[in-house]
C-alpha cells in the first residue's frame, strides 16, 4: 500500500467516525448531548477536509482548484445530498412514504449524476 492511500485511509476512517458519532449524538435526543455531539461532527469535518489537502498535496497538485467546473460539481454534489436527505426526513420522520421515496430517488439519480461530470463519458 503506498503512502498516500495509507494515510487517506487513516483519516478519512477517523474523521468519518467522528463526523458519524457526532451526528447521533447531537440528533438523537435520547443521548442528551446535542451540544457535545456538534463538537465532535465538526472535529470529524474538519478532519475530513484535512484529509482532502493532504491526499492532494502528497499526489503534487495544487490544495484547492477553483474553476466552473469543480463549482458546478460541488454545488450539484451539496443538491443532491440534501434532496436525498430531505426524501429521508420526509418518510422516517414526517410519514409521507410514497412521496418521500421519490424525492429520495430523485436525490440518488442526482449524485449518480456526478459518476459522468467528474469522470466524463468515453
């Protein structure tokens, strides 16, 4: 395993369970530790977007690229989260099933609709 893949695998395996923990801790109210749990998410952010410098510097290219391109793939991958959140919300948690499904689907064919804007078509 080469350096670089080790060291992502570290980080991104911490931030992410960090990021996860901090999540249940601050949503789920049984734990009673809302404000504990946004410390720790953040760390687990944090962590994360470290991790994204790091792995970009260890390969030689430059920290942050910001072009239209990387703006547009950013922008439809935070749309296509949050419209696949938002179908999750509407059937865990507001009981509308059907429409939630499908507004769920329609945020999974959004973030499947970056495989071929960052790998492109051949």
């Amino acid at each position: 395993m080469k350096k670089k893949n080790f060291v992502t695998l570290i980080m991104s395996t911490v931030g992410g369970i960090l990021f996860a923990l901090g999540m249940c801790m601050g949503l789920l109210p049984q734990w009673n530790a809302f404000k504990q749990g946004v410390v720790i998410g953040i760390a687990g952010v944090v962590i994360l977007l470290a991790m994204v410098l790091v792995r970009r510097k260890m390969d030689g290219k430059p920290a942050i690229v910001f072009n239209g391109k990387a703006i547009g793939t950013t922008l439809l991958g935070v749309l296509g989260a949050i419209v696949f959140g938002v179908g999750m919300c509407m059937t865990m948690i507001w009981n509308m099933l059907v429409p939630g499904i499908i507004v769920g689907i329609v945020g999974i064919v959004l973030l499947l609709c970056l495989i071929p804007v960052i790998k492109g078509l051949k």
